[in-house]
C-alpha cells in the first residue's frame, strides 16, 4: 500500500484526511468480508503456483513428443497432451507466469503512466491539460479490442508488442480517474498551503497530489487487472499474442479449442485458470473498493 | 446546454481526426500489402505494381490521407479492399445485426444489473448478497471465447436446444427490412415463424454478452443503493414505517439509477469490444465479425471506416448520457 | 437429353401443383415411369456446403482465391474444360480449336446454343470482351495472359487469340475460372469506371447451370439454375454458408443441417468418418506441403549445399506424416508430386537420418547456427509442423525460432526474402510439371511468385526456359528430369509430403466427382441429393 504520510516533517500541516489509519482499517475489513478472502485466496495460490512452477512439474512446457500426441489426462500428465504431445499440465502451469506477469505489468505501467498524466492533467489544467484529455479521448473512441488487435497486428504479434498495446488502450480510464481525483485534492488546504510555500509544480504533482489520488487508482487497477488478463488471452486466441511455443492460456485455447469434441480436455484447463485467476483479480477490487471507498464504507 | 452539444460536437471533430490519424499511420507502418492480397501468391512484380498503382498506393501518405478525408466529407468511406464493395454499403449491412445483437444485451444487462444491484445492497452481507455478487462477477470474468464456445456445445450440441451460431435458420426468410432488426421487422410483419427463429438465434449471444456487461451495472448499482439506503431521509421514512420496497423504488432505486446511467455510457466501447469477440463465436453477420475479417485480410479502408463510425457513435451516445443526466437531475441544468 | 426432359416435366409439375393440389402427375405427358421419376425430380433438392471463410470478390477477372473459384465457377463456362475427373482438355464452349504451327494463333470455333442467364447467346464478342475486360482490370488473372497481343472476332461464332510471343502451354489456362466467359451486359453495372467489379465481386454473370440469386453478407450464397442452360441439374438450390467454427460446422454435419463441411482438419475429418451418415471422400492430390530455404537472402549457412542437406535429413517425414497429417498423405518425392506427368519415381528422397545429417553439418564447418521458421495461421497444420521441425532440427544442433505472423505479412515477408526457412505449400493451375518447375528454380521468379527459396543456377535457368519454348513433351520430360536430379542434390526446399484430398459429406450427397486440377470446386450438376 502507500505511505500513509508525506513527509510530515517539513510540512506539519499538509496531512491528508483520509490517510490516517487506512492500513489497519483495511485489515479489519479484509477479516471480516469472506467473499474477499476466497478471492484473496485463490490469487495467492496462483502467485504460488507461477512461483513453483519447476517444482510442480517436471515436465518441459515446450517439449515435443509426436509419439504423445493428444493422450487423456494421466497420472502422468494430468491435463493431457496437445497435438504435437506437449504436456498441457505444464503448459497451464507456466502459463501461469506468463498471463501473472503481462496482466500485472501491463496495470502497473499503464496505472502510473495514467495517474501521471491524469495528475498532470487534473492539476495544471490549461494547454497542457485539454490536449492530454483529447488524446484520451481518441483513444476510448475506438473500441478497446480493435484498437489492440490493430496496433498488435500493426506491430507484429510478439509479447512485447501485445503489452504495449493493452496498455494503451488501458491508461485513459487511469487518466480519467486520477485527473477527477486530482481536481478534488487540487483545491485541499494542503496542497494551496504548498503552492504558497512557492514549492515547484513537480514537486507538488509527485509528493501531494499523486500520493493522495493512488487510493482509487489502486482499486481501478485490481479490477483492471482481470480484464487485462482477459485481453492478453483474447489477443492470443485471435492468434495477435505471443509468438508459439511460448505457453499462453488465450493460445492454448485458440488450438485446443479444434479438438474439444474428441479431446474435451484441451480448451477446458487453460479456460478454467483464466476463469480463476480473473475472477479472483475482480473479487478483490470489488471487496478493496468497498473497504477504502470512504462512500460505500460508511 | 447548448454548451454541452457545442462541445461534444467539437470533440467530434477532434475525435474523427485523432482516430483517421492513427488508423492511416497504423495502415502503413504494417507490413503486409493490400495490393499483394488481391493480386495472389503466384503474381508477377509488374501485376503487383500495376494493382498498387491502381489502389493508389504508391501516392504519398499525406495525399491518401487529404483524399480520404475529402471523401469522408461526403460519406465516402472508400472501397473495401476484401469485397471491392463501398465501406459505408459494407457498414450499413451489417449494421442492423451487431444493433440488434448489443440493443438486447443491453436491455438485458440492465434489467438484471438492477435487480441484483438492488438486491445485493439490500441483502448488504447476507449470503443473497454474496450469491449475486460472485454470479454478477463471474460474467465479466468468463473469457467470451471460452464460454461461447462452451455455450455452443453444451445448448446446441448436447441438448440440441439452440440453433448454433446465425440470426436465423438458412431454410427461413428473412422478413422485409424495415428497421433491420429480425425481431422487429417479422413481428411488423406478421411473421411467427420468423421471429421465434430470430428469438431463438439471440438467446445464446445476447446471453454472453450481456453476462459480460452485467458486473459493471451491478457494481454501480449496488454501490449507489448502499450509499443511498444509508441517507437520513431514508432512515427517516423508514423509521416512519413506510414500505421499504416503495422506498426502493420510489426514491432509493431513482437516485442510484444515475450514476448507473454514465457506467452505461462509457461502457460503450467495451461493449463493442466484446461484441467483436461474441460475433466472430456466434458466426454473427454484424459489424464486429466484419472488421475481424477486415483486419485478418489488412483491409484498412474498411477498418477505418468501422472506427470512425463507432467513434461517431461513441461522442453521441455520451451526448445523450450528458443529456440525460440533464432530464434526471434538474440541478444540473442550471 | 434425358435428364434435359425430366427437368422440363419437373417444371411444369410444379406449376401444375402450384396451380391445383388436386391435380395427378398423370396430367403431365409421358409414360407411368417417366412420371414417377419426376415425381421424385419435382422434389426440392437442396445442399448446404459449410464453408470456414467469406471468400473475397466472385469476379473472375480479380479473384485469385480458390475459395472464391468454387462459388463461382459453376455459374461460368469456360471455352475449354476438364473432362469429368481426368486431367485432359475436352471441348467447352469451344466445341474445335485450331493452333497454329507458330504457336501464336489459336483460333476457337464456338458451339451455338449457349445461354448466358439472362437469355442472350453467348458468342464470339462475349469471348473478346471477357479477356480484354481481364487484362484492362489487370489483377493478377491477368498474369496468365499477358502474353495476349489482341483478341480478334471472326465471326458470330470464331474468335481468333493472337499472341505476342510462341507460347505452347496456351491452352490449359482456358480451363481456370479466370478464363470463365461474362456476359458483356455486365457493362451496365459499372461504376466509375471499374468496369463492373464492383457489381460482380458479389454476382454471376455467366452460362453456367448455376446463377447466384441471393447473397447475404458473412452468411450465406444462394445458388439456382440458370433457366436458360441446356444442363437441367437436379438440384434446385445449393447453399454456400460460412461456418467459421469446425466444432459447430461439425456438430451441424452430424445433425445433418449442412450436407457438405469444408475448413475442418484433418484428425477431425477422420473422426467424422465414424458418423453414421456421413461419407469422408479421398482423393489423391497435387498439393505438397514443403519448407523454403531462403539461400539467396536468408542466413549465411544456408548459401552452403551440405547445410542445407543437413537439414534436408534431419526432419521425421514419416512422424509428421503420422501425427500431423494422420497418414493422409505421402512424402514427396522430387519436385512433381506423383500423379503428374514429369513426376520421377527415381528421384533421390531425402529420409530420416540423424547420423548423416550430424556429419554433412560437421563437414559444412557450420555449428550454433540460428534460424529463424516463418508461418502464419492460415493454415491449421503449419503449428504442428513448425514445433516439430524445431523439435527435430534441435536434435543436430541447429536451433529454430519460430516466427508466426499474420497471413498478409507472411506474403510481405516471403515476396522480400526476410526469413530463413518458411513452411510453404504449391498447387498447380494446370496438369503440366512446368508448375513445379519454372516457378520454384527460375531465377527470374525470385519471391512470392515461385522460387522462394531464392536459388538461382545458370544451368537450371536455361534448361527451365528452353523446357517452356518448345512444345515436344519428350523432350520436355527429359529436361525436366534433369533439373530434377540437379535442385535435389542442391537440396534447394525441404519436401515435406504431398496430400490427400479430403472432405467430409453427408451420404445423402451422390455425384461427387473429384478433379485434381479443380481442387475444392463441386461438379454440382452432376450431384444430388437423397431425401
């Protein structure tokens, strides 16, 4: 989480209301909301299995057995095998990692590129402030899929390229959250205490303003994070993700989805660990949203 | 708000250019050549030239860009590379099937985000609450590609009670068009046979769809009735032993429907996005499964010309989200 | 004739039933059999063929897509065509031709009594307008005819073609759907000036049994006959509907919704042959699957024969044959595959050898190579062929990265030489080796359109273009068997295996005749359906 004060030695004054205490209210909250547990849970779990992905399995993702084509789930390969005979067990394993690590930097990037804009934005108003929100406003104008899957194609599928885009079509909600946020602190004691003090705009964007709009970005971008899951895996099975062998879920899918009628198994194990680790990501924002949302926590 | 349509309008006009900009940057930094699609894998360099020149392809970016935009003007979208038809012809053919498909989904998605928004906060941590919460959750958690496909097995494979994918059985005529809509348009004209076929093809799709749009609403809604049923004017009539369910409605539900109004707005996008996904499943003759198509084959004219129309689509649809927010809330007219 | 009176007796049973249901068949003229057959011939016969994709434009002067060929090439004819499902030329629309001992006049004597659909003749204009429209539009059908210097009109019913150069391999391009004769009426429909592509890209315009009357975008075409063909075919409409999904297309064979499934692979084709109603056809193919090895301007070890005949050993055909392929199909042999003339059964064949591929790459000097393996998703079967060739290609030490993009790309890239090795696949227009000869090894064809590998040898060069002068099929043969015996010892592809062709329809659907060289394409008037 955040730190809960900024530098209060040089300025004893600036303390934001709703920072005190946040921490320990949270974990009382957390307790008590069981829904938010299970989701917890179940996100730990995956964060478990990416990390023991070796030691889960000894199978190499990427190994190709023509003579293993499309067996049944065994003792010996629990999820079965694809069409080339590579272990599905250990391909959703892995995949873990994968669709784990692009959904959370894929938020990650595009929560700070979008909370610094929205901030900038919010707070210096103006030139500077209308051109960043038309450019958002370009961007959710087109249909957030196509604009991924065209600047994906546009730039060649690769998982360099697939992030990229997901994050350009994700930082507009970003901005638009953190400049309405940035609206509200703008006009607080503290910050118009800092702009008297003559304090440089930079430094009153980085050390007030954002430490005090990253609440509500925080529960955006845990909700965020199922759906840019979900759009790194439709990316993948519309064939415009990673390139192959690389194991990705949305791909897997994509392949295994031919043979579902006579190999049931293929599609359903990687769809059921989206599924999972998706839901988990929207259970936890919806249940952060209601514990640090002063609103709905009244 | 005068002001409120002035600005719109310009965001408008920025928006198209923004959108036209990148599209025409997009189309030709990809590589992959039209002109190599149409003239087959087996052409001769001079074929491939001749046809590039023909497609005005060896023009300078910024020329293609001014005649695209001089066309666009006059409701020129250009022709499509794929089916050699005009874009604008393309669109409005499909147009009516993805309408039909997001107008139900919609309806749906509403209808039900209420209902569970309403009864999730006022159930607030039973387990009514915890139930309509995770199955308003799962829909937006459910790869459409994944469930669809699963949708499509189990509905029409295994218990054979849906028709697969289309809007309606190949031996059924359509009826005459008159707003596009199936449903509409054999119930105007008297069609039975015709509209419980089409009734029968949305169930699937519109169903995923909506599951998908559900969450949001949902969220919205309970979120906006929690905060309202805590309101001293409620505690107060409550407490005066008015019917709660006339207090949900009557004032509760009426000021939670607002901000429920915006999520619905801009969630447009996204909708579409996931529209995109259900027709290419669905086999869905609309606008989503058409650009699919369009961006496998690298058809830019007829990309762009979908952009531009859901991004016209989008200004207006906020618009009308501004405008009615105006009709709720009086205050804000002022 | 026959079938030609019990379509007319059809017709008027029909209208006879649309006037009164009271009326017997008997009231129809005949004797008690021919009325019984019509009876049967009066019921509506329908077929649907599920196809995966939305072709791209019907207009035979644009289309190069076989996707789009089998929509249309029923409603076209064409001056010369396949005989049933053999490979020779037999009269069209041409009922005699004449070839003049230069090889550059060939002059065409028309049948009298074919009708476009809408009634008028077709005649000597229609044929010179067809081919100068064709070369005017000059897509790529025009490839196969730029070497027209006029088209002249004898009379009603004689066309004469001029050309600007010898070219005895004339003939059998009249065959293909771009050489389908249009009615000049179509002229009516064009608009500004593209001389009606617009209009035909979505509608037929030919003499052919079969006319499209209904197109509804993304989901179906809707074919009748043509009223005024001499062919009376007995079935009376026959649906193309796109079906992009192979579980559902599958799930609707079954279920007997469509009759005929395209677009599904071939394990799955396999299973749907346990069906009960349903019917897999096999046929021997002239498409090969093989692997292009980019010497001209791919990495530097491929300029080197022994790494390349390395590479040549080390792949499993037969697993990929097995696994990927389902035994449906062989490893080829040479550059023509077997069922064509020119096709050497002696030619060398590369196998499985792990140890003489680890030797050639020990004597080529070359180690720690990486290569990089082009494919797109246009085909289901390249995946699995890619993971196994980086899989086998591991195995002596050479190591692959895959490089999957999208199809237009993959054009993009194979046209500019940007990959080192790319799986590839080749069907021939028509049944003559020059297809698998000139194409792959003449240096002037570098790129998309034949040599991908980008090879080029002087001695193959000349050899190839005398080969395509003259017109003495002897001497042809043997020049191409030379050439044969030289690319493979240069191991120039990777010849991966040559296929079967394979489709899965319901039993219900009789008539089906398969031609190797109209691959994909139906003979539907002569097909029907059982109730």
């Amino acid at each position: 989480m955040q730190t809960p004060q900024t530098s209060p030695a040089s300025h004893p004054a600036v303390v934001p209301e709703r920072v005190p205490g946040t921490v320990q209210i949270f974990w009382s909250r957390f307790r008590k909301n069981p829904l938010t547990m299970v989701g917890g849970v179940i996100f730990i779990l995956f964060v478990l299995i990416a990390l023991l992905a070796p030691v889960l399995t000894g199978n190499d993702p990427n190994q190709v057995r023509m003579d293993l084509a499309l067996q049944k789930p065994s003792a010996e390969h629990w999820f079965g095998t694809d069409e080339v005979g590579r272990d599905l067990f250990a391909r959703v394993i892995y995949g873990t990692r994968l669709s784990l690590g692009m959904g959370i930097s894929i938020i990650i990037v595009a929560g700070l590129v979008g909370t610094i804009l929205g901030a900038v934005a919010g707070y210096l108003g103006g030139k500077i402030g209308q051109i960043i929100m038309r450019i958002m406003d370009v961007i959710l104008a087109f249909p957030t899929l196509i604009l991924a899957m065209a600047l994906s194609a546009a730039m060649g599928p690769s998982l360099m390229n697939a992030i990229l885009a997901i994050v350009i079509v994700k930082i507009p909600a970003f901005v638009r959250l953190a400049r309405s946020e940035t609206l509200v602190v703008k006009e607080k004691l503290f910050v118009k205490a800092a702009q008297t003090f003559g304090l440089s705009d930079t430094w009153i964007i980085v050390r007030h303003i954002i430490p005090n709009v990253i609440t509500p970005v925080i529960i955006q971008m845990t909700l965020d994070l199922g759906d840019a899951i979900l759009m790194v895996a439709t990316l993948g099975f519309l064939g415009l993700g990673v390139q192959p062998p690389t194991p990705e879920w949305g791909a897997i899918i994509s392949t295994g989805w031919r043979y579902f009628l006579d190999q049931w198994w293929y599609p359903t194990f990687p769809g059921i660990a989206i599924f999972l680790v998706t839901i988990s990501f929207n259970i936890i924002g919806d249940g952060l949203r209601d514990m640090l949302d002063p609103r709905s926590a009244r | 708000m005068w002001a409120v349509i002035r600005n719109r309008l310009l965001m408008l006009i920025v928006v198209i250019f923004g959108v036209s900009c990148i599209t025409f940057l997009m189309s030709n930094v990809i590589p992959g050549d039209p002109a190599r699609m149409i003239v087959g894998v087996k052409a001769t360099e001079e074929t491939y030239q001749r046809v590039r020149e023909q497609m005005g392809l060896n023009d300078p970016l910024y020329e293609q860009y001014l005649n695209y935009m001089q066309g666009l003007l006059t409701g020129d979208l250009g022709t499509s590379l794929r089916t050699q038809q005009p874009v604008i012809e393309d669109l409005i053919t499909y147009f009516p099937a993805t309408l039909e498909l997001v107008l139900y989904a919609f309806l749906i998605a509403i209808i039900l985000g209420v209902f569970i928004g309403v009864l999730t906060a006022v159930k607030n941590n039973s387990m009514w609450d915890h139930i309509g919460r995770i199955f308003s959750i799962s829909g937006v958690s459910l790869p459409v590609f994944w469930s669809g496909l699963m949708a499509i097995i189990l509905f029409y494979g295994v218990l054979g009670w849906l028709p697969a994918s289309e809007r309606l059985d190949l031996f059924i005529d359509a009826p005459p068009t008159i707003t596009g809509l199936y449903t509409i348009d054999s119930l105007l004209a008297g069609d039975m046979e015709a509209f419980s076929n089409s009734v029968l093809h949305l169930i699937m799709p519109v169903s995923i769809l909506a599951f998908v749009h559900l969450s949001a609403i949902t969220r919205q809604i309970r979120a906006s009735m929690l905060d309202v049923l805590q309101q001293d004017y409620i505690k107060t009539a409550r407490a005066n032993g008015i019917s709660s369910s006339f207090l949900i409605i009557r004032y509760a539900l009426r000021n939670a429907l607002m901000p429920a109004v915006t999520v619905v707005g801009l969630s447009i996008g996204s909708l579409l996005g996931g529209a995109v996904v259900t027709e290419t499943i669905f086999n869905w003759p609309g606008m989503g499964k058409y650009v699919v198509d369009s961006i496998g084959s690298l058809d830019f004219p007829a990309i762009m010309g979908f952009t531009i129309l859901i991004a016209i689509g989008y200004v207006l649809i906020n618009l009308l989200v501004d405008l009615l927010y105006m009709v709720l809330d009086p205050q804000i007219r002022e | 004739m026959k079938r030609w009176g019990m379509a007319l007796l059809a017709t008027l049973m029909l209208l006879a039933a649309a006037c009164s249901k009271q009326e017997t068949p008997s009231a129809a003229p005949g004797d008690a059999q021919t009325a019984q057959q019509a009876e049967s011939a009066s019921k509506e016969q329908k077929l649907v063929v599920a196809i995966p994709a939305e072709p791209g434009p019907l207009d035979p002067a644009v289309s190069m897509d076989n996707s789009a060929w089998k929509l249309t090439y029923n409603s076209y004819e064409r001056l010369i065509e396949y005989d049933g499902e053999k490979t020779d030329l037999v009269p069209g629309l041409a009922k005699e031709w004449k070839v003049s001992p230069d090889n550059k006049v060939f002059t065409f004597s028309l049948e009298s009594g074919h009708k476009f659909a809408d009634g008028t003749e077709v005649n000597a204009e229609a044929v010179k307008f067809t081919f100068d429209r064709l070369l005017k539009v000059g897509k790529g059908p025009s490839d196969s005819f730029a070497m027209i210097d006029q088209v002249k009109v004898i009379d009603p019913l004689t066309v004469e073609f001029q050309l600007k150069e010898p070219y005895p391999l004339f003939l059998p391009r009249f065959t293909n759907n771009y050489a389908s004769i249009i009615n000049p009426k179509v002229m009516e429909h064009e608009r500004d000036g593209d001389l009606a592509q617009g209009w035909l890209a979505e509608n037929t315009a030919g003499s052919g049994p079969y006319q499209l009357t209904e197109y509804k975008k993304s989901q179906y075409y809707k074919y009748t006959p043509n009223p005024h063909s001499s062919i009376k075919p007995a079935i009376t409409t026959v649906y193309f509907q796109v079906s992009s999904d192979v579980s559902a297309t599958r799930l609707k064979l079954i279920k007997g919704e469509i009759d005929i499934a395209e677009g599904i692979p071939v394990d799955q084709q396999l299973a749907l042959e346990k069906e009960e109603n349903v019917q897999l056809i096999k046929s021997p193919s002239l498409t090969v699957d093989y692997v292009y090895m980019n010497i001209g301007k791919g990495h530097e070890a491929l300029k080197d024969v022994k790494f390349r005949q390395a590479l040549n050993y080390a792949v499993n055909y037969q697993a990929i044959i097995k696994n990927v392929q389902q035994d449906t199909a062989i490893q080829l042999r040479g550059p023509v595959p077997e069922g064509l003339w020119g096709h050497d059964e002696n030619a060398k064949m590369y196998t499985y050898d792990l140890d003489r591929a680890k030797q050639l790459l020990s004597e080529s000097g070359k180690s720690g190579v990486e290569l990089t393996l082009l494919y797109s998703d246009q085909r289901a079967i390249w995946e699995p062929i890619a993971l196994a060739l980086q899989n086998d290609f591991s195995q002596i030490g050479v190591q692959v990265k895959l490089n999957k993009v999208a199809y237009a790309t993959m054009r993009e890239m194979l046209d500019k030489g940007e990959f080192d090795l790319s799986l590839g696949m080749w069907s021939p227009d028509t049944a003559d080796p020059w297809e698998f000869m000139s194409p792959w090894f003449d240096s002037e064809r570098w790129g998309l359109s034949g040599n991908r590998s980008f090879y080029k040898n002087e001695e193959v060069d000349k050899m190839l273009r005398e080969a395509a002068s003259i017109q003495d099929q002897e001497k042809r043969l043997q020049l191409y068997l030379d050439v044969t015996k030289i690319v493979n010892e240069d191991a120039v592809y990777i010849y991966l295996d040559q296929r079967q062709f394979l489709l899965p329809m319901s039993k219900k659907v009789q008539g089906f005749k398969y031609n190797p060289m109209l691959e994909g394409i139906y003979n539907l008037d002569e097909m029907s359906v059982s109730p």
